[in-house]
C-alpha cells in the first residue's frame, strides 16, 4: 500500500516522491524477458499441462478434473504463441514510446509536482499524437534521446556510442510499429485486444514461380518449387484483419495479412524493451531515492542488431499482404493498391480471383 493521504486536487512534491520512488523499482527489462521465455518455451515441445500444475485453477473452477477444460493441439498452441509474440512485442513498443515522451516531451499538469508516473498516466491517449509530439521535441533538440538513453558519464565508450546508434533504430522501428499506415501493424494488435478480431492461419502458404505453372494434368512437380525457381511469400504462421485506413470512416475496409515469425518478432520485442529498460533507469537514476533497490541496473549496451540486421538474420521474407474490401464512402478517395509488403518496399499485385484453379504438387 502507498502511504499518500489526498490533500487537494495538485500532486503534492512528497506525493510525487512516494509515487516515483515505487513506480522506479519496477525491473521492466525482466518483465519483458519473462513474458518471452515464456513464449519460447511453449514453441518448443513441451509436455501437456498437469493438474498439479493447475490446483489453483482448478479450485477456483470448482472442477477437479483438468480432462476437457483446456483442450487445444498443437496447431491451438502454435498460432497462440505467434499471436502473443505480436501483442508482447507491440506493448513494448508502446512502452518505450510513450515513456520518451514522458521523459522529452510532457510536463506536469498544472499546480502538481513533476512525476514521472503521473506523467505517463496523464499523457495523450492517441498514439498518433504521442509519436507526433515527440517527433517535434526530438527534432527540435537533437541531444533529448541522447539524455535520455545514456547514463551520464564524463566520457562515453564507443560501446555506448555505437549502441546509441542501435537504440536510435529501434526507436524509429517501434514508432513505426505504432503508426505505420501502410502495412498497420498498430490495427493487427487493436483488433486483438479489443475482442480478438483476427483470424489467424498456419496452413496457407504462398509461393510465386517463375516457370510455366500445372500442366494438362493439373500436377505441378516438387522441382518446380525451390532457390532461382520460386519466391516464398507467405510460409509462416498469418495473422489476417480487417481496418480501415488512418483517418477512420472515410477509406474503404482493407483485409491485411502478417506473416508472423515468432522468434523474430519475439528478438525485436526484446531489443525495443532493452531500448526502455535503459530510458527507464535513467530516469530513476534521475530522480534519485533512498529506497534499496532503486533503480534496475542499467542495461548492457549492445551494438546489434539493428532492425534490419535483424530482419536480414532471420531470412525475413514478405512482411504481409494489403487487399481492399470495400470502396470509400467519399467517391473521391480510391482503393488503395492491393500488394506485398517486403522489407524496404511495397511491390503491387492484382490476384485474378477469377482465373484461379487447382492443382496438386507432385514428386518430380
């Protein structure tokens, strides 16, 4: 329990104390750590869940069989993990942004003493807004990450120069993850917390060849597939929703489909919560406390990788593919084009639904 009495509508300085000291002891970089364990360990194979495991579950069902409550396959876990490994990876883009902008951009309300937890509580709602705010700042003063991000020291080791540089990319990677508007990775996440409206697939892949397609036979042969005579599209886990384009009502309904690489999403989540676990303990070690423990210890630097490191390590193919599903409400907005998304570019495809057949892969 905090021992803070209200005493007025303003924040108070030895509230706001109160308030940071607990808010500082937080060890995020551990959290985020956990929740990624957690995710790599339930892609791996792993033993069913046993009612020792799940007494108080159980209990607090009223049940004592665990036998067809939790039933799922390994498809079940599989899409489940590659759902999480986007949401887990989404909250700690958020995070780092909007604690950037607590940090830069906002100030205290009126009449209330500077607080960083409170500043974060009270800050924008629009993600929109928090990015663009603190574009400007950022812009405007082109030291803020730089106190922010680093500890100060007398002098800086190329490590942590070099890992600045690192930083600086994942800050512009998660305020792309949250404001893209072309490939809207934001409306994926929303669609999944608010009622998990998502569908999502493990058994589609798309694959573009390059030489001549079924013949007489409807068969094409296994060696028409592969390096220099195909290019994968779609060969991992999708996440396909609907959103409309940033601003809302007036752009036609788009379907979008993510391919999702767990391990790879899951090595962004961690670098972007490395980038905030470093901005949070520089603020704690700005605002300073008697408590033990405050604040977590400050990160190692790491010099890679970059995102697009990242994405090169991983043999990241396409990223996901756009189509529209309705025209605008104003006549005077058009579609937009439907197409792939790979890393660095947009490439524009028409699917000929109509002229689609089938045709089964054969050895050969």
């Amino acid at each position: 329990m905090l021992h803070i009495i209200p005493g007025g509508s303003a924040l108070t300085s030895e509230q706001a104390k109160i308030l940071d000291d607990e808010f500082f002891q937080a060890r995020p970089l551990a959290y985020f750590s956990a929740r990624i364990s957690a995710l790599l360990s339930a892609s791996s194979e792993q033993n069913e869940v046993t009612a020792g495991d799940a007494v108080g579950f159980l209990k607090a069902l009223g049940d004592l069989e665990l036998a067809n409550i939790l039933e799922h396959g390994d498809s079940d876990r599989d899409l489940q993990v590659a759902l999480d490994s986007v949401s887990v990876r989404h909250h700690a883009a958020e995070a780092l942004i909007r604690m950037l902008h607590a940090v830069v951009v906002a100030r205290p309300r009126t009449g209330d003493a500077a607080c960083t937890w409170a500043t974060l509580t009270d800050g924008p709602i629009g993600l929109h807004e928090v990015t663009d705010e603190l574009a400007a700042a950022m812009n405007s003063d082109v030291g803020a990450f730089a106190k922010a991000f680093l500890p100060p020291k007398s002098v800086q080791s190329a490590a942590d120069i070099e890992a600045f540089g690192v930083a600086w990319a994942w800050v512009l990677r998660a305020a792309q993850l949250l404001t893209d508007n072309e490939l809207t990775v934001n409306a994926a996440h929303n669609k999944l917390k608010h009622g998990l409206a998502i569908r999502t697939r493990d058994d589609v892949r798309l694959e573009l060849m390059t030489g001549p397609g079924p013949g007489e036979d409807g068969e094409v042969p296994l060696s028409s597939f592969g390096p220099g005579k195909s290019i994968v599209i779609f060969d991992r886990p999708l996440v396909t929703y609907l959103a409309r384009p940033y601003p809302p009502r007036k752009q036609g309904l788009e379907a979008t489909s993510l391919r999702v690489d767990p391990p790879a999403v899951l090595a962004e989540a961690w670098m972007i919560s490395w980038v905030y676990a470093s901005v949070f303990h520089v603020a704690a070690a700005r605002h300073g406390s008697t408590t033990d423990g405050l604040p977590a210890p400050y990160p190692a630097p790491r010099t890679g990788p970059t995102p697009a490191q990242l994405l090169e390590n991983s043999g990241a193919a396409a990223l996901g593919y756009r189509g529209s599903v309705t025209t605008a409400t104003d006549s005077s907005l058009k579609p937009r084009p439907s197409g792939i998304f790979f890393p660095g570019f947009f490439q524009s495809m028409t699917i000929d639904f109509a002229g689609a057949t089938a045709a089964t892969v054969v050895d050969g």
